[in-house]
C-alpha cells in the first residue's frame, strides 16, 4: 500500500465506532500524531500509549486506526474483528491489537495473541 493511499484511508472514517460498557467511564478520543500529519483516533489508555509509542518510533511512516474489518469461520461461526491500528514501516506493514492480558482469556476473538503481527 502506497503511502499517498494509506493516508486517504486515515482520512476516511473508522470501521468502528467507540462502544460505552455500562458504569465504565469512556477514554476515547483523538491524538495529533506528527507522523500522520492528523488527529488518530484512541478508545482506551492503552490504545493511547501504543499511539504514542509508535508516534516516536523512528521506522514508523504512517499510522491508520481501526483499519479493516476481519471476518473469518471458527468453529462453525463467523467471526469479526477490527484490529486497533495498521502501522506502515520501514519493513512493511504491521497491524496492532492492543489488550490487556486479562482480556485475551475471556474473549473469543481471531487475535488470540497481543501486540503487533506481520500480516
């Protein structure tokens, strides 16, 4: 994917929008990422400090939220998942899921591991 495209997709809205779990405080909201040029969509705390590690990270060329939507079968059921963030480096591109570890035990998601993946 092309730069000038990868850009055209942070500009357009996200798959998702930000869901609010009952009694829990919402800790959304949008980062200005030098890297981007643009404000970067976050859901959660950890989601923003992975934003901003990546903002710092030297080999990270463009940063694109909520990116795509997976869907796959597993186990006789369709599954859909869209992962935090698509980061385009200096080696290719990486896609970003961003949990806590306490959230991969009860969740059935296509990402069962955290931190980034190669595609």
């Amino acid at each position: 994917m092309a730069i000038g495209a990868a850009r055209a997709a942070a500009a357009g809205p996200a798959v998702a929008d930000v869901p609010l779990v009952q009694g829990q405080q919402p800790y959304s909201g949008t980062y200005w990422s030098a890297t981007v040029g643009d404000h970067v969509i976050y859901e959660s705390r950890l989601e923003l400090g992975r934003l901003l590690f990546a903002g710092f990270a030297p080999e990270v060329r463009q940063i694109v939220a909520q990116p795509f939507l997976l869907k796959a079968g597993v186990d006789g059921k369709v599954r859909k998942h869209i992962p935090d963030y698509l980061l385009l480096t200096d080696d290719g591109p990486v896609v970003v899921d961003v949990n806590r570890g306490t959230d991969l035990r009860s969740r059935k998601s296509l990402s069962p591991s955290p931190g980034p993946r190669r595609p």
